[in-house]
C-alpha cells in the first residue's frame, strides 16, 4: 500500500491525508497487510516541505503506528531529510529512496 504525497503540504491538508491513510488501513487492502508492515508514502512530488510537511510525516506514522504498521517514506527530497534529521525524526520513520515515479493517491 502506498500513500502519495505532492505539492505544497499545507497545515488544512494534514487531517486529510490522515484521514486517508486510516480509511486505507481500515479497508480490504490494510486488512490484508502483515502486523507490523511497512505502509509506504511517496514524498517525492512534494513541493518545498517545511515543518508542516515534517507534522504530516509525525501524524502519518502516528496513524500506522496504531494501526500497527510502520510509516516508509520514499523519494524523500533532501529538504525534508533535512528537516526530519533536525527536528529528531529521521529515526522513528524509515526514509528509503526508489527511482519509479507514481501519481497522487493511494495504490
């Protein structure tokens, strides 16, 4: 299962993606991950991140933490590797970069 992130993450945005991801893993396809599984977000359209980008990678991983996954991020921009290496967070989330581009949404 991945999570698609792109754009500028603004603050109004962040409920949402939550909201999205817990719909996700409530549904057929989070039923039919292992406990414990890494769920993916691509983070590589995302547009300038700053400290709200680091709150929706915080909460995403809050959500998949209840749900008792893990949050990956993939393709993250060297801006927000930054950030989450600042602000302490790099090593509650696996960071993981891949070359294959995807659209927005969930798969």
């Amino acid at each position: 299962m991945t999570l698609t992130v792109t754009g500028r993450v603004s603050r109004a945005a962040v409920p949402d993606l939550c909201a999205e991801l817990e719909r996700a893993l409530a549904g057929p396809r989070g039923a039919a991950l292992t406990p414990g599984a890494a769920v993916d977000c691509d983070v590589g359209g995302m547009i300038r991140p700053d400290l709200t980008a680091v709150e929706a990678v915080a909460r995403l991983g809050l959500v998949a933490r209840r749900a008792g996954h893990t949050l990956r991020l993939r393709r993250v921009p060297p801006e927000l590797r930054a950030l989450l290496d600042l602000v302490g967070l790099a090593d509650v989330v696996t960071l993981e970069e891949g070359p294959e581009e995807r659209v927005p949404g969930l798969y």
